[in-house]
C-alpha cells in the first residue's frame, strides 16, 4: 500500500454531477481510496461512520471503510479496482472554491471506457498534500518513473511493535493514546503509555514510522510511506 485516503466521494465527473450530489440527489457514494503499485482500489464505506461535531463541517457525517491491509479490504458491490495498466489518463483538480479531486479515465476488461472522479473531503492547512498530488505519482507509476523506497523488515505481528505498526496500517496519523486504546481493543491487552512511546521509538529508529509532532510536544506517529519524499499522506 503506497497511499491511503479516507471518506473520498466517488461519483461521475463534473459540474452537473457535482450540483446533483450536492442537493443530495444521488448517484454517489463514500469510503476509502487506495493506491498501490498496481492498482487504485475504492473499498465502499460502509463500515464506520464518524459525525464532525465542530468547525464548518459541524454536523457533516463522513463514512468510510477502515483498511489496515491489503488483505483486509471489506469489497462489496460499490466498490471497484482499477489497474493502473489500464488507466488512459488521470488528472489532479483543485482551485479555491473546489475540493480537492482526482479524475480517472480507463478501460474495463471489455474494452470499454469508463470515467470516474474521487473528491477529498477530510483537509487541512498542515496537509501538504491532497488528492489532486495522486495524479502525478500514478503517472510515474504507469512509466515506471516512480522510486519506491525498501523499507525494514516488519515486526512480527505477536510483538507490540508490530501490533502497533498494523494499527498504523491504515496510514492515518494517530496520537500516543488513540494508538494505545486502538492496541489495547484489538488484542485484548492493557497497556502503559510509555511501554507504547517505547515501541514507538523503536520503530522510528528502525524507518518504519515517524512521529509528525514538533519537539516537547506530545508524539503523533504515522506510517512511513515507500513513496519518500513523495509521500502522499504528508
């Protein structure tokens, strides 16, 4: 997995589709978009559902699907892969008062062709990159341009190192305590803060997470990306 976004809308492409869903006409639907060496998955979301209580968005309800791995990806029938061999042309948009989106046109195993666009709706200003910055990298993907970075080999799975590294899986950057208490639920285990710090620091020194928080501050830790420098996440 080399990016990750969560509550991404998938509908047809523009304006006049983008005015339907808007009056909640239909024709959309929401989860989680994927992008992988080979493929860009969207995994429909109708798994979790998380209600924004504050800010602009107060009220707005955004659903998505929760997707630690590969191989735990819910598929069900809104949501489609396509590979990145098939693709014919992807573009990136964004400008002041549009979200940032991604724009895929390609052709099925049939040949036929088909469009489709994925909004972002989850940003902010300490995000360098959006879902308009996707474009590029699948570019370079489909050319073989793309450097993507070997990372260390990961923990075993039994270890709170690599129990930690699966609940980062989802390349979401989390605090020290939402990491402790995602542990602690999945496992069964009760655990300390600083049992969980140390398993963190651990896994900086070993390149495989790094922690996003300014010094003195409190540790906010996400996935290292192999896309380096071109981390989508960031």
């Amino acid at each position: 997995m080399l990016a990750q976004e969560e509550a991404v809308i998938n509908r047809g492409p523009g304006i006049r589709k983008g005015v339907e869903a808007a009056f909640g006409l239909g024709g959309e639907t929401e989860g989680t978009l994927i992008l992988t060496d080979r493929r860009l998955v969207y995994v429909h979301g109708n798994e979790k559902e998380v209600d924004l209580k504050v800010g602009v968005f107060s009220g707005k309800h955004l659903f998505f699907a929760d997707v630690e791995s590969l191989n735990s990806m819910p598929l069900d029938s809104a949501s489609f892969e396509i590979p990145l061999s098939k693709i014919t042309q992807v573009s990136g948009h964004r400008g002041e008062a549009i979200a940032p989106k991604l724009e895929v046109k390609w052709t099925d195993q049939g040949g036929v062709a088909k469009t489709t666009e994925f909004v972002q709706q989850m940003t902010g200003s300490s995000r360098k990159r959006n879902l308009n910055d996707w474009a590029k990298v699948i570019e370079n993907l489909k050319a073989k341009k793309q450097r993507i970075i070997p990372l260390h080999p990961a923990p075993g799975g039994d270890s709170l190192e690599g129990r930690i590294l699966g609940a980062l899986g989802d390349m979401q950057e989390k605090g020290l305590m939402t990491l402790e208490a995602e542990v602690e639920e999945r496992f069964g285990v009760d655990l300390d803060p600083d049992e969980v710090e140390e398993a963190c620091s651990k896994l900086i020194a070993a390149g495989l997470i790094r922690n996003l928080a300014a010094p003195k501050e409190d540790p906010y830790y996400m996935k290292v990306s192999p896309l380096g420098a071109d981390d989508l996440g960031a």
